[in-house]
C-alpha cells in the first residue's frame, strides 16, 4: 500500500510514498531523502485508488513529491514521471515534478 497527502495550497502539493518508508531517512553522500511523517504521512490507500488520485491532480496542475518503487510504479502508470526523472539513495527511488 501507499500513502498520499494531498496538501492545499495555491498549486496543490501531492505527496506519496510507499508505506514502509514513511519516518525513515536515507543518506548517500551528500544527498538525504527523508520521509518525514509530518509531510507524506496522510491516508493509506490501495494502488488503484491512488493511481486516480494522481491522475486527477495532475490535471489540478498540482507538484508531485514521490517516494519508494510502488509509489514510483503508480506515477509511471499516471504518465505523470518518465523514467529520466527517477533518482535513488541508498536505493530508493524518488521523483519531483514541479509546473
């Protein structure tokens, strides 16, 4: 499962992760990903529901903070991302789209 945030603001701010990941902090480098409960903690939701979730917003013209291969896997399905997009630390895929 995934969890998906949807932050209001004057652009909406989308922000999914991968369940598992949400709390924990990755380093390699000088790079850091962390995945902070107050930003991308919100509703745990099954694929399905998130992929139309991701699919509505983009067309809100909301950005996008994407975090863990699932979440990853759902914004490929959206067309949302390409796989250019997609960076890693210490393994962990994760894209920004920003309009």
């Amino acid at each position: 499962m995934v969890i998906i945030n949807v932050i209001k603001s004057y652009r909406d701010i989308v922000a999914i992760c991968d369940s598992e990941l949400i709390g924990k902090k990755f380093e390699q480098g000088k790079f850091q990903l962390d995945v902070k409960e107050s930003f991308f903690k919100g509703e745990e939701i099954i694929e399905e529901k998130a992929l139309k979730i991701l699919k509505d917003m983009e067309k809100e013209d909301a950005t996008f903070n994407i975090v863990g291969k699932k979440s990853i896997s759902l914004a490929l399905k959206a067309e949302i991302i390409e796989e250019k997009g997609i960076k890693k630390i210490q393994n962990i895929p994760f894209a920004l789209v920003l309009i």
